[in-house]
C-alpha cells in the first residue's frame, strides 16, 4: 500500500537528505552522477511512501497506485518536456 503522507512523517533529517539529494543533482558534475544522485532521492522516498523493503516491491507498489498513475499520464498528456525527458531517459 501506498501513503504519500509517510513522506511529510518521517525523521526531517532523513525527510532532509532526500530533498537535498533531488536539489543538488543536477550541480553534479556528470550525469553519471546527477543520476545516481536522484535514484538515491526517489529510492529514498519510495521506501517511506510504500513502506517495503526492496526496489521490486516498491516499484510494483507505486506501479499499482491508482493517484501516481493518473498523475503521470496527465503529465505524459499535458507536458510535452515531461514526454520529452521520459523519452530520453526510456532510450
């Protein structure tokens, strides 16, 4: 199961961490790096929204999350960077 509010409840510090993970990815000097930096903020923040404990289960977690799904597929409709940035990382 899912709960976005488990975010927003965690230990600010780690709550922190994610956050400046996110911020100062793409100050990173490769995108090797800003990469690694990101996947550490959204490993991060799946492991507190979904609660599970590996990445297979967290992924299918949010895959089966009816809100996260319309929200992407209103971006992909709606946002042609979005689309654009999917497409690149997808390649």
């Amino acid at each position: 199961m899912v709960d976005f509010s488990n975010f927003q409840n965690m230990d600010p510090e780690a709550r922190d961490v994610v956050q400046d993970l996110m911020l100062h990815a793409q100050q990173l000097g490769s995108n090797f790096m800003s990469f690694i930096s990101v996947w550490m903020a959204f490993n991060g923040w799946m492991a507190s929204v979904t609660e599970e404990d590996t990445d297979a289960k967290m992924v299918n977690a949010l895959a089966s999350n009816a809100r996260l799904t319309k929200a992407f597929e209103s971006l992909m409709k709606g946002s042609p960077q979005f689309r654009d940035d999917v497409a690149e990382f997808s390649s």
